[in-house]
C-alpha cells in the first residue's frame, strides 16, 4: 500500500516569510509540449485526441490535430510572452524535450529571457506504466536535451498526469532538487525517498488553462481570469497569517488564442499591483524553502 499523508501541515504551517518580506509568492508555468504530442506522423504509437475539439484518428497520421499544436509555436508563443514582459513577471517553462529539439528558437529566446527550464519528460505522455529501465532512460534523455539546448541541466521535474511508482526515487538518483508531481497543499513539503527528504512543490489543476479543454469550465478569458483571481485574492487574504503559493498553469496552445488572451491580460494586471506578493521562477521558490525550512 502507498502511504499518504491525509494532515499535512494542518493549522501549524512553517512560519516564514518570502524574499520580499512577505507571505505570498505566485509561480507562473508555461508547459511546452507542442511537438512532443503524439503523432503517428512523428513515428509514434498512436495520435493524440486532445486539443479545441475531442477526436480521435487511429492508424494514420492526424493532420488536423497537428496543425492545432503548430499554432503554439507559430504564433501564440510570442504573443503569450510579450504579456508576461509587458507585465515585468517572471515564468517558468515546463517543457519537453522534443517540443523544443523542434523548436530550438523557443530554447534560444527562454535563455535570453533568462526563464528557468523544468523538465516535463521527452514526449508528452504520461509515466505511470512505464517499467524503471524505460523510464530512467526517459528521464536521462529529457534532461540531458535540455541541459545541451540552453546550457543548463534542469533541477525540478513534472510528470505529465501521474508519474509511476519509481518517478520520484528515479529524479533524485538523477539529482533533480524538486519536483511538481502532486496537487495537494498550497506549500511545498518534503517527502522520504531513499531515506532522505526530497523537496515537493505541489501544482494545480484548476488555476489552470487547461479547463478549457478538458472539462470546458472555462469558455470565455474572462472564465479563467476570474476563477484564478478568486483564488489569487482568497490566499493573499490567508497568506496575512500564514506563508501561501499559488501556481498557475498555462499552455501556449490554449492560452495563447486570440480569444483568451484579454484573460490573461487581466489577471495580470490585477496581480502585478498587489502588495507584498513575491513573483518567482520554481527553482527560487524551491532554493528559498531549502534555505527557510531546512529538511530535518
């Protein structure tokens, strides 16, 4: 049986601060997966089903849904970026490995931006049948396409939907500092891996882009600026007693259509003004929680 953890840090949460003195800090992440979708055209197994419209293609390449994920790099990506250096906030890039062997420029221009880099696996598929040779290999492969595209080896992980039982003891034999793989607190924590504290900085699904794809809860930019504002403003409030993150999930794909993006404009906007919240990359939220709660 996997064991779990039901409490948490209950009503006794670290009693920190972030960089900038207060308790709030925001992670912005931008998954790169276009590209590394699966496509029979690409020589993989099967196609991908998911993007604006649920189809499935089964034995032939899928044109229709390639074209979809082309948008992203063609002409979303810019767009999306351009929002995030109006507003002056820092992002992190989830990527792919093969999305960006494919499109080095989006590589190129994330180092002269200087985002970090976390590794989201080779392909975007999902980890959880993967037996520990394959995946180790999956992992190596990742990291190292990363580290010889922008110059650095990534430190944190996230597994497309739900990793396998060995994910977690795997990254760490490969010296990854964190990973994202849980969605179940709003602090980072540490968990046991080979009898040592690994640091986990949990993510989200629902401050997350992705709903106007998967459960169509949002439709409208408004839809997805609205819910994560509420969320935004609901923590800022908490965070007066006691230190909160918030992470915000997006994807060039989805985000970046034309449709959505006053959406985005407008959470950030209504972000960048609060006081006293810490915009950080996920490898400086996970550097300070190392240093301000030391594992034991």
């Amino acid at each position: 049986m996997i064991e779990r953890d039901f409490k948490g840090y209950g009503t006794a949460p670290p009693d920190i601060r972030w960089p900038n003195g207060g308790r709030f800090a925001v992670s912005f992440v931008l998954n790169i997966e276009e590209g590394a979708e699966l496509n029979i055209g690409d020589g993989d197994e099967s196609n991908e089903a998911r993007h604006e419209v649920r189809q499935e293609v089964t034995g032939v390449p899928d044109l229709c849904t390639a074209s979809h994920y082309e948008y992203s790099t063609r002409v979303a990506y810019w767009r999306v970026m351009q929002e995030f250096e109006r507003a002056g906030i820092p992002i992190t890039f989830n990527v792919c490995t093969r999305a960006i062997e494919r499109s080095p420029w989006i590589a190129e221009d994330g180092v002269r931006r200087g985002v970090e880099f976390m590794c989201h696996g080779y392909r975007w598929e999902s980890h959880f049948a993967m037996k520990p040779d394959q995946e180790l290999a999956v992992i190596r492969k990742s990291a190292e396409g990363i580290r010889r595209l922008t110059g650095a080896r990534p430190i944190g992980w996230h597994t497309r939907s739900s990793p396998s039982t060995n994910t977690r003891r795997l990254i760490v034999e490969e010296g990854f500092l964190y990973d994202n793989d849980a969605y179940n607190d709003d602090l980072p924590y540490y968990v046991p891996v080979n009898g040592k504290p690994h640091l986990v900085l949990p993510y989200c699904f629902d401050t997350n882009d992705m709903r106007f794809h998967d459960s169509y809860a949002f439709v409208r930019g408004s839809d997805f600026a609205d819910y994560t504002i509420d969320a935004f403003d609901w923590l800022n409030a908490e965070s007066i007693h006691a230190p909160k993150m918030l992470s915000i999930g997006l994807h060039i794909r989805i985000i970046g259509r034309a449709g959505r993006m006053a959406g985005l404009r407008t959470l950030l906007d209504h972000l960048k003004n609060a006081p006293s919240v810490w915009f950080a990359q996920r490898r400086d939220i996970a550097r300070h929680w190392l240093n301000a709660v030391p594992p034991r």
